[in-house]
C-alpha cells in the first residue's frame, strides 16, 4: 500500500485517470493539478493550483507521456488554463522527490538534473514499450484503413526499424494477411525478421525496395523517408509515421510528390487511453511502491 505517501498528478490526457484509480487504490495521498474540469469525483482526493508549497509536499510527481514541451508547457486536457513547469516548482520539490512521465524532453531533464531530482522515463522500460506496441499497431492499422481504397489483405506493407514496435505491427500485419516488408540496419533484426516470415531488407537499400510498395510505416525517430526515397514511391502509396516528432518523413516534399504522409505519435493515448492508461499505471505504481520500500513508508 501506499498510505502515506504524497503523490501529485501535474496535467495530462485520459490515461491518467486510470493512474489516478490505481493509486487511489493503493491509498496514496493525492492532489491533482490540471484537472478542475474533470467530472470524476475521488473521496479524498484533492483538486489543487500549480504552487511550490503543494510541491514541497510531493514524493512523486506523475507527468503526461510528454512531460513538458520545451518551454515548460504541459499538456492538460481537463483544463481550460495553461501549465507551464517552471524552475521554482521544481526547486520546491523535496530531495527524495522523484518525477514520472513517458518520455522528458531536454527542458525537463535539465531543469530537474538541476535540482537534483531523478526523471523516471517510463517509455524506456522494456515492458512498458513493449505492452504500448500493441495499441499502437491496431492505431496504425486502424489509419491504413481509413486512408487506402485496399485491403490490408494482399497489401505490400513496409515496416521501417523492427524495434519493439516495428516488431508487434509487422506480426499484426503479417496477422491480416499483408506481404509484409521490414526495414532493418542490425543483422540480428534481419535474422528475426527472417524467423517471424516477413521479407527482411537493409535500409540502405530503402529506395528500391518501396517501388512497390502500398503502405509505409515508419518507426525510427530519424529522417529515413528523404525525398529521395520518396521520390521512388507508386502513386496511391502512402506513409504513416509512428515516431515522435517530428518524425522520419520529410513531409514538405511528400505533399509535392502527391503521397499522403501522416505523423501520428502517441497513438495509444488517442485509440485505447483506457488500455494505454492501465499500462502506464501498473509500471509507475510499481515503481513508487518499490521507492516507498526503501523508505520504509509502504503499510
């Protein structure tokens, strides 16, 4: 359990009402921020204004996936006001204080690296991408379809990076029927590609290998799609960028080309939030309970 402890929720989406559940159940302390147009009602749970004194109480601070733009800015749909994390919020937060979110980009690491305080990335966890690969193959899918005139059945797909991603969405496809068609640089990645029955490539020979293709999905969070491995793409084709941003694609030249190309990061928040949110919740009130632990705080 976790009595005792003082967690603070600092915006987000619906994925986080489900972290909210789960550690309401462990019977955390819990003050939620960025939330006065939620609806749902916690006993006990309190809804507060971003200040350094309700910080200073904090043993863990849970973020959006993103935590933070990068100025600070973070995302909150349950509220008609901005949040932005400035540097005497953190300078607030106690020593043994640790923040969560899926993934910090440089403004958060380095204003809390300043201070002293741990970000805990919780999109690095092998488990915790691996369970978020399989809402966002069937979001990935779920575009393919409402974006082609095809079936996916009988379709000539290519699966760009066979990460732990890239993995699940070229089973998922390779599941539907697809020929499926996989992007690696690493020999390990083309012999597995070899051992699940999809055709392996090295993406140094990208080009060629989209002449003939329907679907691209792109999972590597660097230009890979150039324009001219665009420029070698079949009329009707079309890309569906999985990376954060600002993807892989070079979208200006896509649009002149005439290929639809689509960033759509985040896809698990946005096609099972409910799914995605459990995900999320079983890995962060693991983790606090283990920091609990060894504070010796846990009932």
């Amino acid at each position: 359990m976790l009595t005792g402890i003082q967690v603070v929720f600092l915006g987000g989406d619906a994925r986080q009402l489900e972290v909210i559940q789960k550690l309401y159940e462990l019977d955390a302390n819990i003050q939620l921020i960025g939330f006065d147009n939620l609806q749902r009602s916690y006993s006990g749970v309190r809804k507060a204004d971003l200040t350094e004194e309700v910080l200073s109480e904090a043993d863990a601070v849970i973020l959006p996936v993103v935590g933070t733009d990068d100025t600070g800015k973070v995302e909150a749909i349950f509220s008609s006001q901005e949040l932005r994390l400035e540097e005497r919020h953190v300078a607030a937060l106690p020593k043994h204080a640790k923040v969560y979110t899926g993934m910090a980009k440089p403004f958060l690491t380095n204003l809390c690296g300043k201070h002293g305080i741990p970000v805990v990335e919780l999109l690095d966890r092998d488990d915790v991408a691996i369970y978020n690969s399989i809402p966002t193959a069937e979001g990935a899918v779920m575009i393919a379809i409402q974006n082609t005139d095809i079936t996916i059945h009988g379709s000539t797909c290519t699966v760009i990076g066979i990460g732990r991603t890239g993995l699940t969405l070229a089973r998922t496809l390779k599941g539907l029927g697809a020929n499926v068609k996989v992007g690696v640089r690493r020999n390990e990645h083309f012999a597995r590609a070899v051992e699940m029955g999809v055709t392996p490539f090295h993406t140094d020979h990208l080009a060629k290998e989209l002449r003939d293709v329907d679907i691209v999905f792109n999972t590597v969070p660097a230009q890979v799609l150039t324009a001219g491995v665009i420029a070698q793409l079949p009329p009707g084709s079309i890309i569906i960028d999985l990376a954060s941003k600002p993807g892989g694609t070079d979208f200006r030249f896509a649009e002149r080309r005439g290929i639809k190309a689509m960033l759509a990061p985040g896809l698990p928040g946005m096609v099972a939030p409910k799914t995605a949110g459990r995900i999320i919740a079983n890995a962060v009130s693991e983790l606090i309970l283990t920091e609990a632990k060894k504070r010796g705080m846990n009932r």
